[in-house]
C-alpha cells in the first residue's frame, strides 16, 4: 500500500441528504496560516475546458476553532479567507449534488458520485502538503450495501469499503474521482496491472466477460505502444467507472482512472449470441479507449500551460490539437491493432470524421491552434452558428495526426511515423512527470520533436494546417499507401442546407449552414419550418427530404416558417446538397510495391 506522510488537511465527506442531493463536508486545516487561511474551490476540471464555478453549489459554509466560531470573508466567487485562529480550524459546507455528469457531482438514493474539484476546497499554501478523506457511509438504509469505486490510495479503508483514503497533494487528490453505490464490477489484468470497470446504473444481462475480454486487448495494446520494450503500464491500478443511463455519452480522462457515461443499450449484452460489435458497442469501446489513451497523451504528456493547472481562471494553450486531436486519431486505431475491428470498419470511422470536418465552414475561419486557444470561449460555448464559425480540434486534429502519420512515413520510407513522436513525447516529457520532473511541452518544442523525427523541417505543415485554415489532403497522402479517397456526394439532392433540431414535432431549424439554400433565403437557426409550397413539413427530416425531393437543384420554393410568434414567407432557391459523402477503402496491393510501405493498421 502506498503511503503518505500524516496529512495535515483531512476531508469528511458524507451523503447527508439523498433525497435533497447534498454532501457534507468537513475540512480540518491543523495548521491554518497565521493571517488567516485562505480556501478556494476550483472553477474548472482539468481535461474539461470551460469555466464551471464549482462554488455556485456550495448552499452553506461555516468555519469554527476550538469550539468558537471563526468569521468567514467571501473574497471573490470561489474564495474565503478565515480569520487569525490559534489551533485547528474547521470548515463545515453543504454541496448541492445534483449535475449528472463526468465533470462534477450527482447524488440521489441510487448513487453518490463526485470529482474532487466540485467538494473539496484547495487551503491555499499548502497544496502540496498530505491529505487525507474519510468518505462516510450514508446512513440511509437503502444505502447499507453500497460500495465505494476509486482509485485513491487507501488509508485506513478497505478496497471498495467506505473509511480514510490519502493523497500526497491536491493536485493527486482532485484526480481520483468517487463513485458510491450497488455497481457491477469485474476485473482483468492488462500486462499485470489489475483494471477494474464498474458499471452504475440498470443494465440487464450485462455481458462483464466480454467487456473485460475487449478492453484487455485495447489496454495491453496501448501499454505497449509507449512502453514497447518493458510493458509497464504507468499506474498500479486503473479504474473504468461507468455511468449507465437511457440516452448519454461523455468521458473525462483521470491519471489511474476515467469516468464515463454511456447509454445502456451501448453496452454488451448476456442475451446476445453474436460476436458482432454493434454501433453503440463501437461507440463505447472507442470511448474508453479514447480516455484510456489519455493516460499518457495530457495526463503525463501535458503542454505546458498544465504544468501546474492554474483552477482558478482559464489556463490557456494552443496544443489541444495534439492532446485531443492526437487521442482521438489513436482511439479507433487502437481497436484496429488490438484485433477487434477490421481496416474496413476503421476506414468507415475514419470516413465519418472527415465528414465531420468537412461539413462546417468553420474550418475556413478558424485554425486548429485557434481553435485549442479558444476552447474556453467558443469550443466549450458552442451556439447556433459554431458550424458556420469553428473547427473542432478533436475532429479536424485527428485528421491532423493521420496527415503526419503519412507524411512522416513517406518521407522516412516507411521508417519513422506518428508513433515515434508519441513515443519520444512519453519518454522526454510524461514517463516521470509524477516523478519529480514535471514539465509539460511548448509548442516551439513540439514543432522541432517534429522536425528531428522527420528528418526535415516541417514549418510548411504547421504553418497550412495547425496555423492556418487548409483542408488536410488527405486523397493525395493516402494514395501512395493503396487507399482511396472518395467523396460521392450527392450533388444533384435537392436541399435547404440546414440540420434540424428535436423539439417535438416541429420542424426546428437547429443550425443554417453559411452560403446555402436557407441562409440565402434569410432563414435563420431558431426558425420552425411550418411548410414547403403550401405541403406541412413535421419535426421527422425524413419528411422534409422527402418534400425536397420532388423538386430539382435551382427549383424556387415557398418556405413559410415562424420565427418567435411571428409567420413568415421565404423564397429559397434550392441547392445541391453539400453534405459530403467521403469513404475510404483499400485497392487491391500491386504486384510489386513502389513508394512507402503500406501500413498495417494505419
């Protein structure tokens, strides 16, 4: 068991009231500074970047020493400053619990859930001294069989038992998150290193065995691909905690642990007897394979504006592109190499995300080192017109990373590829982050890893398509590797270029994309469709292509649609549609391979 030093800040923390979603809290500062004690919640998560003010839940706080009240001075949002006490001071604050999500905290008579960055306060100047957590068992009877998932280090408690837990600072007590309540649980080792998944909420027939059995061969792949020669994974143990409910998806990275949430039918079920992984179950796996990843790749490899995390304000880099973007290149090529996706199936998710990109003209304006930047402000903001004025990094840094892959490998002659810069990344600036040598990366040294792998200077490629705004060619780098690059797009469809929302039965216009039949016509996002030259249209988008297609590209229709209380007539001249239709596949290998060598799963 690892041990700590005796912690002079201890947490109490308790399901004080189920039914109303509150935690109580407890903080100890045994010795509190001499001018009076600052505390600050943080108002962000780290791998979350949006300012979440996290103090907004607190509904109550009081302070005493030595049995006497001690006055408490708001000093902004998320800040308090205690007065001069001699002796231990103690913190008592009620936590409202009601987000259910990855990045906070959720409590009701089913489950108790919670990162630290939503409960505990930071006791400003002694962040990096010990730290101890006695995490109460709820006193509800409903609760008597509830368990405890985390992957803080036990004190006193025992594994999965309610009792004391430690961390050596804040910074590692804040990256354990906390999952209360009757889950399933199973366990594999992947290159020795038990990993545990933990599943909350009703799932029946739950397939564990083949859960454990698909996310072994992901976790040994990519424990490999950092760590080919000794297979050491970089934590002890590593927890999958899984929120399951009716319709959900989201995932947020942990340094021994991810918390997920997913949609029930994602996930494997008893009751089937083919070994066919379905779409929801694809979606799943690449999720957790995605977070997984992120062990290394932000968790250890980190820019350096992480490096510390400043929680109180926007921390910001220009590197998202590799951090995510990198991620998620590798989080479906991981399940290519761990044998349980074939290239046609990955070709087909590779497809999907060059769709993506390629759909909004946002990618025109915006960089995808702007768009890192921006995360705080756009990325994390996302309104009605982010297609028309953003670029994912997530999904257009993907494209990147393959970009390089091919470029790399095409310049080396199939020696070096994307895999050695991750493996350089992990070895120079992850492997012993946690090991007194944390240092994240700058942009400037990330650019000339770049260079020294490749042997060349690769100022142009930064410069087109990290810096600046070009579509990534992707046709022409895929060619020399036998794979082709389609786009069948169905230019002679009818359309009004728009993308509707779910609001009932009305036929609500989610999004107008810039330059097409609709913004044109001066429709505008917000504006419910009512009819297309007099004939209804209903919130089902089968019915609007259907009414669309009986007319040809350049045919002008009367759109009547209300927008607020108001009716109004629109004339639209309608377009071909601009939906891309993208698909990848290998051609047959040549009698005698010229050029680089195709890749394997690459």
């Amino acid at each position: 068991m690892k041990t700590t030093p005796a912690a002079g800040i201890i947490y109490s923390i308790a399901a004080a009231d189920l039914a109303g979603h509150m935690f109580k809290v407890t903080l100890t500062v045994k010795a509190p500074a001499a001018i009076g004690q600052v505390l600050s919640l943080p108002a962000w998560i780290p791998g979350s970047y949006m300012i979440r003010e996290f103090s907004r839940n607190i509904v109550s706080i009081r302070a005493e020493s030595q049995g006497k009240a001690v006055a408490l001075t708001k000093l902004d949002k998320h800040s308090w400053q205690a007065a001069p006490c001699t002796g231990a001071l103690t913190v008592e604050y009620d936590v409202y619990a009601w987000d259910l999500s990855v990045r906070a905290a959720h409590l009701d008579q089913n489950h108790g859930f919670f990162n630290g960055t939503s409960v505990f306060l930071r006791v400003l100047g002694q962040e990096s001294d010990a730290h101890e957590v006695h995490i109460v068992q709820p006193k509800d009877t409903a609760c008597k069989t509830w368990r405890v998932a985390t992957t803080l280090p036990e004190l006193k408690a025992k594994r999965y038992g309610f009792g004391s837990y430690q961390a050596a600072n804040y910074d590692e007590l804040i990256d354990h998150p906390v999952e209360m309540g009757d889950f399933a649980l199973a366990t594999f080792t992947a290159h020795g290193v038990p990993h545990d998944i933990v599943v909350t909420g009703k799932v029946p027939n739950l397939d564990l065995d083949r859960l454990c059995r698909d996310l072994k061969a992901i976790c040994e792949t990519q424990i490999a691909f950092f760590e080919p020669k000794t297979k050491k994974a970089p934590m002890d143990r590593y927890v999958f905690m899984t929120m399951a409910v009716g319709d959900g998806y989201g995932g947020l990275e942990h340094r021994a642990s991810t918390a997920l949430i997913c949609a029930r039918a994602d996930l494997p079920t008893t009751a089937s007897t083919s070994t066919e992984i379905g779409d929801g179950y694809l979606k799943f796996l690449g999720l957790c394979s995605h977070e997984y990843f992120h062990t290394w790749n932000v968790k250890r490899i980190k820019p350096a504006a992480f490096a510390p995390y400043n929680l109180q304000a926007e921390s910001y880099s220009p590197l998202l592109w590799l951090f995510e973007g990198f991620t998620s290149y590798y989080d479906d090529l991981m399940l290519v190499r761990a044998g349980l996706i074939d290239e046609d199936a990955y070709f087909k998710l590779l497809g999907k995300t060059v769709n993506s990109v390629l759909r909004g003209s946002g990618r025109t304006k915006q960089s995808v080192a702007d768009s890192s930047f921006d995360a705080w402000g756009k990325y994390y903001r996302q309104d009605e017109n982010a297609p028309n004025a953003i670029v994912s990094y997530y999904t257009k840094g993907s494209l990147i990373a393959l970009a390089f892959d091919l470029t790399l490998r095409t310049k080396t002659n199939g020696e070096k590829s994307l895999d050695d810069v991750m493996q350089a990344l992990w070895q120079r600036y992850g492997r012993d982050f946690y090991k007194g040598k944390a240092r994240g990366v700058t942009p400037a040294e990330v650019e000339a890893l770049f260079d020294e792998i490749s042997g060349t200077r690769m100022k142009p490629f930064f410069e087109r398509y990290i810096r600046g705004t070009d579509d990534v060619p992707l046709a022409r780098l895929l060619a020399p590797f036998g794979v082709k690059y389609s786009d069948a797009r169905k230019g002679q469809k009818a359309s009004l270029d728009v993308n509707l929302g779910r609001d009932g039965n009305d036929a609500k216009l989610a999004q107008v994309h810039q330059g097409g039949a609709a913004h044109l016509a001066g429709l505008s996002a917000g504006d419910v469709l009512v009819a297309i030259d007099g004939l209804r249209v209903t919130g089902n988008p089968a019915n609007l292509d259907t009414l669309l297609g009986r007319y040809a590209v350049g045919a002008k229709v009367a759109v009547h649609a209300f927008r607020r209380d108001e009716l109004m007539t629109f004339a639209a001249v309608l377009q071909g549609d601009r939906v891309p239709g993208v698909s990848l596949s290998l051609l047959p290998a040549p009698k005698k391979a010229t050029g680089p060598k195709r890749p394997s799963a690459a």
